[in-house]
C-alpha cells in the first residue's frame, strides 16, 4: 500500500496554532498598550517639568517680570512675597513658548498651553521660590489640577478630561527676552 504525501499541515495542526496566537494576542496587546499609554504620560511630565525648569531659569536670570504694586514692571527677584504666574503656549506664533524645541504634546505633537505658579516668600534674609503646573493639550490630556513640581509623575498626568487650566485670579507675568 502507498502512504499519502505527508508534506502539509493537517487542518487540527492549522487550528492549535490559531489558537495559541489568538490567546498570546490576547495577552500581548493590552501589555503593549499600557506601555504605550504610560510612555505618553511620561514624556508629557517630561514636558511639564521642563516648563517648570525653564521658568525657574527664567526667574534666576530675571528674564521673568510681574508688575509690582505701583504698576512698574519689575523682575521677581526685586518683588515681595507673593504668587505669581506664568503663562505659557506651545508654537511657533504663540510668542510666549520657553522651549525652543518640544514643548509639545506627546499625544500627536497637540498644542499645549498652561500655566506655572510661582510662590515667593521673603524671609529676613533670603527669598524661597515654589513652583506648580497645570498644563493640558488640545486633546484634553494633562495635568488638570495644579501640581506642585516635585509631585510631578506618571499619575499626575490625566488621558482624557483635562479641560484647559483655568486662569488664576493673581499676578500674571510675562518674558521679557
């Protein structure tokens, strides 16, 4: 008796491994989208802390003024203990972006625009500087709530409902380059 040729695959042997790809698909997409997911977030705190770190140079370099009580435009350095705010927005036509690269939204390069609170307190010999961001994209992605920049992380970045930070009643200053 003849043997048949035996050079294929048999339709059980076709099915098993259909199978097992299905049940490692299963397994390895939603894997990789949380690693996705959470690549964006931390390239958007990246952005956020590099805002923060690009006022704090900003101010050091008096490069940022506010208007003092008398309505003269002064550097921080040279104001008293107060809350003060910069406010930014990423593009090329905004004017007010600090970074002169990045300062986009890791979600589709998106516009971002926010705010960083600047709280100053003069003690009797020197004065102590904290910052805060709030920071959202057009996509409504973001750092909703102010967030003072040491509790920058990968939590503190919303995927969705971020609406655009909301102006904060206070002394809003701008760079004088």
């Amino acid at each position: 008796m003849r043997k048949l040729n035996s050079k294929g695959f048999t339709l059980i042997e076709l099915l098993a491994v259909i199978t097992i790809m299905g049940i490692l698909m299963l397994v390895a997409i939603p894997a990789v989208s949380r690693t996705i997911e959470n690549s964006r977030r931390d390239t958007f705190m990246d952005t956020a802390k590099s805002y923060v770190n690009a006022v704090k140079n900003a101010v050091a370099s008096e490069s940022i003024k506010c208007l003092d009580s008398a309505g003269v435009s002064q550097p921080i350095a040279a104001l008293g203990t107060g809350t003060y705010y910069y406010y930014f927005e990423s593009g090329e036509d905004s004017g007010t972006d600090l970074l002169e690269q990045g300062g986009k939204s890791s979600w589709g390069s998106a516009k971002v625009t926010g705010y960083v609170e600047i709280s100053k307190t003069v003690n009797s010999d020197s004065a102590q500087y904290d910052y805060k961001i709030s920071m959202t994209d057009t996509g409504k992605h973001g750092i909703k709530d102010l967030t003072p920049e040491n509790d920058l992380n990968r939590t503190s970045v919303l995927t969705s409902g971020a609406d655009a930070p909301e102006a904060s009643a206070g002394n809003a200053c701008s760079l004088v380059y």
